[in-house]
C-alpha cells in the first residue's frame, strides 16, 4: 500500500468509514469522506484553498468546472464542499433544472440554496439554525458592549439595524423579517415565527396573517433573491461563518430548454457573474458544473456573448499544463490506471473494518482490481469515464461483502459480473455494449 493509501485509510472512524462504504454499495456518491477517495484531485488543492480563503477575508470568488459525464463534477463538487466545511463555511449544492430549478428565476435559486444550506454543525436545512445562532451573537455582542439585561432587547435591535444597514438599503424587507422572527419567537407565537422563516427562505404563499403581523408583503421576486442573498451572507458571517460555497451543478440543462428560457437564463448567469465579481456578495463563493459542450457548444454559453467572454479559458495547452487558478477548470476523468487506484483504495479502506483485513486483501488483490476495473469499462464500451460508479458498486456489493461474509468465497471462482439496464444510468447504458443483461468476467 503506498504511503498516500496508508494515510487515507489509518486513521478513520468506524462510522467515517460505514457512511462511504454503504453509499458506493448503493451505487452513490458519499455525503462525506471524500478526501479518502480523491484521486488525482491533489493538483487543485492549492489554488481552490486560496480562493477560498479569498471568500473567507471577505472577497468573493467565481469558479466554472467542465467535465463529461462521469468525469466526477459532482464527487468534486461536495469534495470542495467538505473543503470548505472544515474552513467553517455554509454550503449549499443546488441542482439545476428547468421545472425544479429553473436559472432564469433567482428567487427560485435562492429557495433552493436556503433548503439545501448546510453547515459544520447542522444539516439542510440549516437556516433557521443559523439565524437563531445570529440572534444569541447579537445578544452576547451587546451584553459585552455594556448593555444591561433590562435593556437587551433595545441593545440587539441597534446591532440588527447596524449590521444591517447595508443590506436594508437593497432588501428593506429582509431586516424586516428578521426583527419580525424575533418578536414572535419572545412572544411565544411560533406559528408566525416558523411562516416568517419559511418567508426567509423564499419560500412562496406564507400565510398573509403572519406577514402583515411581521410586516412584509408579497413573496420573493427575481431582484429581490439577490439581496435576500446578501442579507444571508451578513447573518452567516456574523454567526461565526466564514463564508458562503454556492454550487449549482448541471448548469447543462440549460441547453435543452425553450430558447426563450434558455436565453433569460444564460444571461441571469452572467448577471451573477458579475455580480459576485462587482464585489456585491462578501464571503460568496460560486461554483457551477458543465460539460464541455455546454462551454463549448451554440446552444450554451456561446450563445451569449458576454458571458462567453467572461468564461473564455485556454484549454488547448497539455491538460497536465492546466491553471487551476483559471475561471475554468477541466476535469480529466478517470484513465484505467486511476480507477484501478481509486478501487484499491476502497479495497483497503474496507478491509480495515473488516473481521478479517488480510483475507480480502489477499484475495482481492490488485490483479483482481485491475481485472475487474477492465471488465467493467470494457461492458460500458471502453468508456473508462464513465465506469466509476457502476465498478465501484459492483467492487463494494458483490465481491467484498462476499469475502467478507463467506469464508470459501473466491470472486474468480465464484463471481461473473453482471450489468442489467435497470442499475444503469442513461449516461452509462448508452455507453454498454449491446448485450448488458449478462456480461460474464472471465479471470483466471
């Protein structure tokens, strides 16, 4: 085992280790502990820790990350996101889409992130905890400025409107809100208080009773999400977080929308853009994911000068010359020798919890990685890519457990991969071979 494996692997906890190796038996990619997995990522780590320590100081950082299909936007993705955790970062992972999520209405963005907001200590969604976390902050402020507890209240609405005031002057109704929540929540009255949160959250069709007891009007608008995100950011901050990592992932669907749709919404990403460039967003750390046809192709970004311009990054250079402090950044993908690494990493990440951890490595040894990484991306068409996902579940949930739970369980002997349409994704059965009902894995 290299140096690198050992590492990675000696010293994690028993639930660390459960939580990853039950999401790739189920074929997903882990919520958490995706530092024990990230091959061949070490290459982007210090120009993504400077960006984020840029948003930490108060900057703002815009990011574009291109891969194919299968290439790991998404495992990057959250494992920036574990990056950014451990720097006491809020994070949200908005999943973009035309019905669900549609671009073009930030108000709809924004309720998103507001769901999916996550922190070190708190799960989504982890608004009202956090504006409950302000809230005390405030209070502890003000007592340590002297104010006596007879006076609290006044003590912490001084500090709501100072801290405030920037924000008040782009989305009144947001401070508004906020003092709102709190009147309720001293009254007792936690109806009100929870609409009022959800209202916060962006979320339409609050009940008008609790918002005329607040007063605030009317639901979120497109304009409005950007200083409702403002306001956030203020709250975060001042609750002890460091900043805000922002990631809307499969930006790419936005070339199969309606023209009309797709042009409102490629120009509110370019708003954003700018936006976060202009310095509007103190702590905002925004990352999106695409293919590379999507940055490449008519019916995305270069549909939109402007924002064709703003996302222009050499790519024609040797990939191992790639900058990773560019606006874009490409992903590689896997090559055989890198999934053939990755499995062996989860081969010894799950023989260290397991009863018997020489066993499963001598039986699963790494010839017999490498055999079955072969199979699995000669089944998907040699499309190594796109092979992750289906290998390591087939690696996690038909050989190890079986070796781990059956003494006379040889997978050479014992085992023929198999690979139905039905546990495939679209991506990976256009990729297979014609025959993938039964795809038998010939080892010696």
């Amino acid at each position: 085992m290299s140096n690198e494996r050992l590492e990675r692997s000696g010293s994690v906890s028993a639930a660390r280790r459960r939580e990853v190796i039950d999401a790739l038996r189920r074929g997903a990619v882990p919520e958490s502990g995706l530092d024990l997995l990230a091959t061949g990522l070490s290459r982007f780590e210090e120009a993504l820790d400077a960006e984020l320590d840029t948003a930490a100081s108060g900057g703002s950082v815009f990011k574009a990350v291109r891969g194919e299909y299968g290439s790991g936007k998404t495992f990057f993705t959250r494992w920036l996101g574990e990056r950014a955790k451990r720097r006491s970062f809020a994070v949200a992972e908005i999943q973009i889409s035309e019905t669900e999520t549609p671009l073009h209405r930030l108000e709809t963005v924004y309720r998103r992130l507001t769901e999916r907001l996550t922190t070190p200590g708190f799960p989504p969604s982890a608004l009202r905890p956090v504006v409950d976390t302000w809230f005390y902050t405030l209070e502890e402020d003000a007592l340590a400025a002297g104010v006596t507890e007879e006076h609290l209240a006044v003590g912490v609405e001084r500090l709501l409107a100072a801290r405030l005031s920037k924000v008040s002057r782009h989305a009144p109704s947001f401070a508004t809100a906020l003092r709102g929540y709190r009147t309720a929540l001293t009254s007792g009255d936690e109806g009100t208080a929870a609409a009022v949160m959800a209202w916060l959250g962006g979320q339409p069709h609050v009940a008008a009773s609790a918002r005329r007891a607040v007063g605030v009007r009317g639901d979120l608008d497109h304009f409005g999400a950007f200083g409702f995100l403002q306001g956030l950011l203020t709250v975060l901050r001042d609750s002890g977080h460091k900043g805000l990592l922002v990631v809307l992932d499969e930006v790419e669907t936005l070339q199969r929308i309606r023209s009309d749709a797709r042009d409102k919404a490629l120009n509110a990403l370019r708003q954003l853009i700018d936006e976060v460039h202009s310095g509007r967003f103190p702590g905002l750390y925004l990352l999106i994911t695409g293919t590379p046809a999507f940055f490449e192709g008519q019916q995305g970004v270069q549909r939109l000068a402007p924002l064709a311009q703003r996302l222009a990054t050499d790519f024609t250079t040797d990939p191992r010359f790639d900058n990773p402090r560019a606006v874009q950044v490409r992903l590689p993908g896997f090559t055989h020798a890198s999934l053939v690494d990755l499995g062996i990493t989860i081969r010894d990440l799950y023989a260290d919890g397991a009863n018997a951890p020489e066993r499963i490595r001598a039986v699963v040894n790494d010839a017999y990685v490498a055999e079955l990484a072969s199979a699995v991306g000669g089944a998907l068409g040699g499309r190594v890519g796109v092979a992750p996902r289906l290998f390591l579940k087939k690696l996690v949930g038909d050989v190890l457990d079986r070796v781990d739970q059956f003494d006379d369980f040889d997978p050479r002997q014992h085992y023929a991969l198999t690979m139905s349409a039905g546990e495939m994704s679209d991506i990976e059965r256009n990729a297979a071979v014609d025959d993938i009902d039964e795809i038998e894995l010939d080892l010696p």
